[in-house]
C-alpha cells in the first residue's frame, strides 16, 4: 500500500468507516488518521498501528490512475 498523508483508508474492526491519514510515522510503524469526511466541527486524530489499515476502493483507484 503506497501510503501517504491524505490517503483514505479502512480500520479493522470498524467497518463502513472511512479514516484519512494525516501523517506516518515510520519509527514507531503507526499513523495518525481522522474520521472521514471531515465534519464541520472537525475530527480529532489518533494514533493506530500500520497493520490495521486497508485501503479503500478509491484509494485503490486513484493510485491505479496515476501509475
């Protein structure tokens, strides 16, 4: 997964929720995401572990279409 701030990604075990990375940090192998889309008020974001994301289709497609 070519994962890169701003991607839209998938949790496991939350599903039909949509996350999009804010940033990656690759020494302690997480990223920081917020709920997507972005609400009026704004969504906090929180730390998980890279071995929890999937990709969503659009993320999928996207890359395709810029390969």
């Amino acid at each position: 997964m070519d994962l890169q701030p701003g991607t839209l990604v998938r949790l496991e075990g939350r599903q039909g929720a949509t996350y999009q990375v804010v940033s990656i940090d690759d020494y302690a192998d997480s990223c920081w995401v917020r709920r997507w889309p972005l609400p009026h008020q704004g969504s906090p974001a929180f730390s998980v572990p890279l071995h929890e994301l999937t990709e969503t289709v659009e993320a999928r497609a996207a890359a395709a279409a810029a390969a």
